[in-house]
C-alpha cells in the first residue's frame, strides 16, 4: 500500500462521486448530510517493539495455571457485581496476543434464558460501574445493548465485553487480560 503521503489529496466534486459510490459511506452521507466524510487510506498497524514484546512477564505452566485460575475468579467477581447472577457457564481459555509470540488470558461467562430488561439494567448498570472502577467505557447507543470497556496501556491492556443478545435471550461477559508470553503454549493451556 501507498504511503500516506503519495495518496493524492481528493476534494469538491471527485470525493463526492467516490462517497456517493462507495456502498458504505454513500449511506452515511445520506443519513447524516450535516456531517464532513473524511475518508483516509488505511495504514498498516505498526508491528510491537520488540523490545517491548520482551519486556512482557514471561509465563511458566505452573505460573499459567494459576494465572488462568485467578483471571477467571476476577471474571467471575466482575459478573457478580455487574450482572448478580449466576453464571451459566464459565469458559477460560489462552487466546493469541496482539503481538507475535503472545498470548491472553480470555474467560466468557454466559448466561441463557435472561429476562430482557433485567439484561439491559446490568449493561447500564455496567457503563457507570466500570467507569467508577478506571475503566474506559464505551456503551453505543445503537445496535445491542452492550458496553465496551478497556484499561491499561500498550501490548498490557485488559479489554471487557458485557453483551445482551436478546434475539438469544443470552447476556455475556468477556474479560480478556493483557499479554503475556508464555513458556510453552500445550502445556498452558487453560
């Protein structure tokens, strides 16, 4: 892909012809003429520091295992205090790290047969409760109910997902730790 900077700059008359094409943004434009649609190349992410990636907290089975035993009871403790109820099932796995050789701890509770308004008042409940708690939260006003939420900087940030899914009468927590580098990854395996 072409730099930024031999992108050719296009205004007036072009620019609106490609938005007007384009199946996305002609949409957005059209919902929304009040608003500037400014559309930039996409830019490659910036492959991690590697230096960064070894200073991460190198992670043995033993150390994994307990890792995965105290992310899941934190999990479980966040879906006590958003949501109240029990869980229905409890799932914590090692998922792939942003970075190459990385790895996160990833646990999803999940609860079925939720009563809808009961789902919505916990992911309302959520946005202020985290937000108290030094998360960044984020919680659209469209779409699902749901609440996104994020802490911490760099390759070390926990990233959370409470979801109402009410066509699945489902609501579903999703706590996903930093990264971290793992001895061997069959061995750790949550």
């Amino acid at each position: 892909m072409p730099s930024p900077s031999t992108q050719p700059f296009t205004t007036g008359d072009e620019a609106a012809e490609r938005v007007a094409a384009d199946p996305f943004w002609s949409v957005v434009r059209r919902r929304h003429p009040d608003v500037d649609v400014v559309v930039l190349p996409a830019g490659d992410a910036a492959p991690p520091d590697p230096a960064e990636v070894a200073s991460l907290p190198e992670v043995d089975a033993a150390d994994a295992a307990e890792g995965a035993a105290r992310g899941e009871a934190e999990a479980l403790a966040l879906w006590t205090a958003l949501v109240g109820a029990e869980p229905g099932t409890i799932r914590t796995r090692w998922a792939a790290g942003r970075a190459s050789g990385t790895h996160r701890l990833e646990t999803t509770l999940r609860l079925d047969d939720v009563d809808p308004t009961a789902a919505v008042a916990a992911v309302g409940r959520a946005e202020d409760a985290l937000a108290a708690d030094g998360w960044h939260v984020l919680a659209p006003g469209d779409g699902l109910p749901r609440v996104l939420a994020g802490r911490g900087e760099g390759l070390g940030r926990a990233e959370l997902q409470l979801v109402h899914a009410p066509a699945e009468a489902r609501l579903v927590l999703r706590v996903r730790a930093g990264d971290v580098r793992l001895g061997t990854p069959s061995e750790v395996d949550a």
